[in-house]
C-alpha cells in the first residue's frame, strides 16, 4: 500500500447515510473505513442498504437479518458490537509455557514485545501448564517423573506464581490460564500472588478456562467425580462474582471435544449445553443469573472446514442468546453475549510438510475472524513436532497481524452475512445442535419438562419455538448424567471413526500426507528441547520451599480447606486474608480457604489432596 494512502484520502468525504459498497469516497474518512482503492465502506450490510430495497428472495433467507437484527442486535447473529473491530480488533492471544517458571516469563515478555508495535494495543497472555500441574500434583510426586515442564510450565507454590508472572503487569495485560481439575486452586494462588504484589483484584482481567465438564467428555484431566467438579465451578463462578469482577471465571470449551473427534454441530452442542449445566448449578445454588453470567465465556476451534467454523460461531451467538433470554430469563444484555476465544486447529497440522500449516492456521484464523471472535490464538507451524520455537511463534502471532492490518477483514461486520449459503448454513448448524441439546436434556430429571410437547416441537418452525428455548426453572443435571452414561464419548468417538475412515480411504484429501506426498520436499526445522535439568531443579526449588515455610500454619490451611469441602465451619482464624464488603459466600465455598492456603504456603499438590480427601479421586466412567 502507497505510504500516500492519508493524503489521497484527505478530501473525500461519504454521504452523511453512508455510501453502497463500491460507490467512491468524497470527503474525510476515517482510514479503517477505507479499501486500498479507496472506497469507503459501512460498518455493515443487510436488506435495507441495497439501493431500491431487497428483492423479494432476500427478504426471506434468514429471520434475524433485517432492520432490526444487525450486528450488535439480539439474537447477535452478526456479531455482538455494531462496530466490530473498527473500534476494537480481537485479542490477539499466544498460549505458552514451558519448562520453568523463569522459561515462560522470558517468552511472555518476548510475545508483549513482538506485540508493541499493534495499533491493537491489547495483546493478553495465555498460560500453559505441564501435566503434572494440570492433574493437581506438585512436581516431586513419583508419578510425575519425566513430566515437569515439558507441555507447559511448572507451578508447584505461591512463589513459582511470583516468577512466572514477575514484571508482568497484570493489572493492565489480561491473562488467561488453561487449567481445569485444579482450577480454583491456581486462580487462588493467582490471587495470592496480587495481592502479595499490592495489586487490587478489581483490576485483574483474565480468564480462568474451568470447564470440567468438557474433560469427562474428552480430556480426562479431571480429579474429581463430576459432581464435585461442578461444585467447585460453581465456588469459583460465585467468588469471582463476588471479588473478582473484570475476570472471566470460566471458559466454556469446544476446542478440546473438537480435537477429541467430534464434528463441528456436536462441538457446537456439546460446548453449549455444558454451559447451560453451570448455569443451572449456579442457579440452584441460589445466584441471580444476571450477576454472573455476563462473565461466562467461551471457547471454540477453527478447523479446516472453512464456511462451516464461521457459521458454526454465527450460530452460537444464536443460541446462547436465546437460551439466556428465553429458557433462564436472564434480563441484562450483557448475559445474553456469547464471547468467544478461538483457536486454530491442532489437530488438522500435519508432520509432514510442516511449512504447509502455516497456510492451514492462516485459513482458519480468517474463519474465526468472519466469523467474529473476541480473542485468537493461531497455533505454530511446529507443534506436531513439538513445543514451538521462537521463530515458529513469532511466524503464528505475525500471521494475525497481517490478518488484522493488511486484508481489511476488520472494515466490515459480518461482511458474508446475506448471502444464500451463509444463512442457509447457520439455521441447520442451529438446528441440529438445538437437536443434541433437546436429547442431551431429556437424560436429566426436569419437574417441568413436557416430553409429548417437546418431541412434537424438536422440528417446529420457526426454530425459536424449539423445545431447547423452553423456560426452565428446575434442573435436571442431564450433562452429569450423560457422563455418567458415557454418551458423550461414543458420539465423539463415532464421529473420529468415520473421519479416520475418509481420510485412510483418500475421500479427504490431506495435502502431503494422502496426497501430494513428496519425501524431497521436507525442509528440517528447528524443534524446542526441554533439558532434563528442568526437572531436577524444580524438585530442588520445591524441597528448599518446603524446608523453610512454617509446616503449622500449612497443617492448619489444609485443616480448614477440608472442614470447607464437608461443609463445615473452618476450625482455624489464620487471619491472612479478609475479604471486602458484599453479599456472603455460600458456606461450602472453598475459594477463601484455597486463597488462605496459597498466602500460608501450601502447594499445588497439597491443596488438591486435601479436597481429594473428601471429595475422593475420580478414575473414570464408560467409554460408552
């Protein structure tokens, strides 16, 4: 682009109800509105811009396009915000961690580095744990031997916390932490580690991902047994609503059902009705739905699949907003918004030919972008292969900001919104997962659930009326009790067969893996290697920790967070943490013990334990 692209532009001006797309621009403009050729640009298009009116076909495609469903109009079709990104681009957010906590500190700093020079200005960091630390064990446990460090970054106490986010300023840098059967232990730590710092928790924004359910469906890092799981989400929603109220206290994830094998109508519904299990729990409990689930957020895949990732986002935004609305009467809008990260598709990289996933991640991500995300995460191009590089980091996080600043993807909202297809596919992506959610709900025990009634309605037009949207006020569980069935797991797993089977049979062409093959043009690329040496320093670091913390205040903080877990009244006033004014926790709420235990210098290991102690360790449902 001609670096006089401003001075062209001076001069020009737009008529004051916005021109058609195409028409030349004739006065100022604000540049984000303006295409290399210099044509302004409305910030969206519907039925009501075409010049004359919309022809008669167009009037009917889809029942939320029109005058009063544009972007940032219920049901949210077309996206949350009237502006879109013109006004704000997505987060653009690297998942990273690795080895020690020192390691992923120097490579967030690198990441906010790569990220100054954005106009976007709103880069966040997103943290990878190691398996020991996603399965709640610290780092010395005879079971984590080989582990530490090696998917994700290690973080045993409250002062691996200091170090992996030291000079971070997380009081203005949003961070996000992927971890789900200790969630609410992390995120106590997380808060320690604050207020140690001095750093308000009214101005910590984050995401903590918290969604168990999804790992009994296809992750398996759970500890629990899923009703304890929820439980514990349910303490986390609750003080985060309370305590906490820029972060998002749970991050309703697809992204893993999809890596698992499920298509993306059953990501959809899956990912959506787990939701809808939180909401109930939090309901049941006694929490107003407008006070927490404007915080609730989500978090989809991208796969190959082009037109189908961006309906599939269209569509959820649908459904949620209804369902918020409709089934569980929620009266803020915000409560109504589906906010969603994206990530690209691991599972669609190839090892072989791994310059070619550069292309696959570069699709995908513009699939999420149409398709109006909040936030991405665009994998590297080496992650078959291992932890990425610098290098391959830096080549992911370059390939959103070419996205952002050089294709105009960001001019208009919804831009494919109208079109035959497009419509067309969003209403049967919507439907079909409101048909999973309809079977999904009948495994619970509704008091007002009317099955003659809603299977005469599964195919009622319009869609609104689906028994999905019905009003609930008792809830039925149906989520813990498709676990405990194992029916998320065969669906998933039937839809991973037949996937496996196209592609063994070439009716899915995979380039360079069952076509265009060609062992002479693999180019070798650098890997990451993490040093055995991570390990035993860690260990070490941990074995001097526990040498010079006081063991009674840390007995005491294990006593009391399992006297919370039964129920009970804690037996110890340790003193070290005093909550500000505001509605009363639920007695059972193990947040203030779990925060207390991370300040008395209780680990990771030790505090998952003491809950195991009551709760007990899960090992497992059906397969199916």
């Amino acid at each position: 682009m001609s670096t006089s692209t401003p001075d062209r532009l001076s001069g020009v001006t737009a008529p004051a109800t916005g021109p058609a797309a195409g028409k030349p621009a004739k006065a100022p403009v604000d540049p984000s509105a303006v295409t290399i050729s210099g044509l302004v640009l409305d910030p969206s298009y519907g039925p009501n811009t075409i010049a004359g009116g919309p022809p008669e076909s167009l009037k009917h495609i889809d029942r939320d396009l029109g005058n009063n469903a544009q972007p940032g109009q219920f049901p949210y079709t077309r996206g949350l915000f009237p502006q879109g990104y013109r006004t704000r681009l997505w987060t653009m957010r690297q998942f990273a961690g690795f080895g020690s906590a020192d390691d992923t500190n120097k490579r967030f700093k690198y990441l906010l580095a790569q990220a100054k020079s954005s106009t976007a200005a709103n880069t966040g960091l997103s943290t990878a744990f190691d398996l020991p630390t996603l399965m709640g064990r610290d780092s010395d446990d005879p079971l984590c031997v080989g582990e530490v460090g090696k998917c994700g970054v290690a973080i045993d106490t409250i002062e691996d916390m200091h170090r992996l986010y030291a000079d971070i300023p997380v009081g203005e840098v949003t961070v996000s932490q992927t971890i789900n059967g200790p969630a609410a232990v992390i995120w106590a730590m997380y808060l320690a580690h604050a207020m140690q710092r001095g750093i308000s928790w009214s101005t910590l924004g984050g995401t903590l991902q918290n969604d168990i359910l999804k790992e009994f469906h296809s992750q398996n890092e759970f500890i629990y047994p899923p009703e304890a799981s929820v439980k514990l989400v349910v303490d986390t929603i609750e003080f985060q609503s309370r305590h906490v109220p820029k972060w998002n206290s749970v991050s309703i994830s697809g992204y893993h059902i999809r890596e698992a094998g499920s298509t993306a109508t059953q990501e959809l519904a899956f990912t959506l009705r787990d939701g809808m299990e939180y909401v109930e729990a939090c309901m049941e409990r006694g929490l107003a739905i407008d006070d927490f689930a404007p915080r609730l957020s989500f978090f989809f895949n991208s796969h190959n699949e082009f037109f189908e990732e961006l309906c599939k986002l269209r569509a959820a935004r649908r459904i949620w907003a209804r369902v918020m609305r409709d089934r569980y009467g929620a009266k803020n809008e915000r409560s109504w918004f589906m906010k969603t990260h994206v990530q690209t598709a691991g599972c669609s990289l190839t090892e072989q030919q791994p310059l070619n996933n550069i292309v696959r991640v570069a699709y995908q991500a513009m699939a999420a972008v149409l398709g109006g995300c909040q936030s991405l995460h665009t994998d590297s191009m080496d992650e078959t292969l291992g932890l990425p590089t610098e290098q391959a980091v830096t080549v992911a996080l370059r390939t959103q900001q070419i996205l952002a600043h050089e294709t105009g993807v960001t001019r208009v909202v919804d831009p494919l919104g109208g079109s035959w297809f497009i419509e067309q596919l969003t209403d049967t992506m919507e439907r079909e997962a409101l048909n999973f959610i309809h079977e999904i709900d009948q495994m619970g025990a509704y008091a007002d659930w009317n099955p003659s009634r809603a299977k005469a309605e599964a195919n009622a037009e319009p869609l609104a009326n689906h028994p999905a949207y019905q009003s609930r006020r008792t809830f039925g569980k149906s989520v813990v009790s498709g676990i405990n069935k194992g029916y998320f797991r065969r669906k998933i797993a039937e839809a991973s067969y037949r996937f496996s089977e196209e592609c063994e049979a070439g009716d899915r062409i995979i380039v360079g893996v069952n076509a265009y093959a060609d062992s002479t043009e693999e180019r070798p690329i650098d890997i990451l290697k993490i040093s055995e040496q991570v390990e035993t320093e860690q260990c070490e670091r941990l074995a001097a920790f526990k040498k010079r913390r006081d063991a009674s205040q840390v007995a005491k903080a294990l006593d009391n967070i399992r006297d919370v877990s039964q129920g009970r009244p804690p037996r110890h006033m340790l003193g070290v943490l005093k909550l500000g004014p505001g509605p009363s926790l639920h007695a059972t709420n193990v947040m203030p013990a779990l925060v207390e235990g991370a300040l008395c210098n209780c680990t990771l290991g030790e505090m998952v334990q003491a809950m195991a102690d009551v709760y007990a360790r899960y090992s497992g449902g059906p397969e199916w």
